[in-house]
C-alpha cells in the first residue's frame, strides 16, 4: 500500500494503547524486577513514544489493527467448528502392498 496523507489514522486509540504498555511494563519493572532506576523508566516512557509514532505510520500506510471488538464479531459470525470426526468421503486410493515391515510377505504369504 502507499501512503495516503487523506487516510486517518486513530491517534487516540493509538495513545491508549501506548499509556496501558508504559503502565505495565512500569508495574513489572518495579514489582517484579526490583528495578528502581529513572533511567529505564525513561525508556519505557520512550518506548510508548515510538510505537504510537510507528502505528501512526503504519495506519497511513494503510494498515490498522482490528479491535478486540471487531474479532469478536468476526468470531460471532463464523459457523461453530465440527468437533470430531465426520463421515469422510472413501479413498480412491488402492492399499499398498503388504511388506515385511507391515506385516506380511511381498508375495503375499505368512510364515
């Protein structure tokens, strides 16, 4: 796809989306890994940064993820899946020759 300066791009879910990564990478790296440097929470706070800048791009490229929302509908209209086996069509395909490694002799003899 091109780039399209007329093509929207969803700045505020792209920011939700960056505040809920910040915050939880914050809550990991303080609870978990003990982390108490500013230095990487700075980083974080970059890293938030840079993806709703690189989404922003992407969605003027053309391509924008589906909302939770949107697979559930998705989901909603597919038929239900078969669960187990359904009567499959026979094989066209003739046996093989019994061996002695399946059981049999080449000409067809047993012990």
């Amino acid at each position: 796809m091109a780039w399209d300066s007329a093509r929207p791009v969803l700045w505020k879910r792209f920011a939700k989306e960056g505040v809920a990564f910040a915050v939880g990478m914050t809550a990991i790296m303080y609870l978990l890994a003990g982390q108490r440097d500013s230095g990487s929470y700075l980083g974080v706070l970059f890293g938030a940064f840079m993806y709703v800048g690189v989404v922003g791009l992407m969605a003027k490229f053309g391509y924008v993820r589906k909302t939770l929302a949107e697979l559930r509908a998705e989901a909603a209209a597919k038929p239900p899946r078969q669960v187990g086996r359904t009567a499959a069509a026979p094989s066209t395909r003739a046996r093989p020759v019994p061996t002695k490694r399946t059981g049999g002799t080449a000409n067809g003899k047993r012990r």
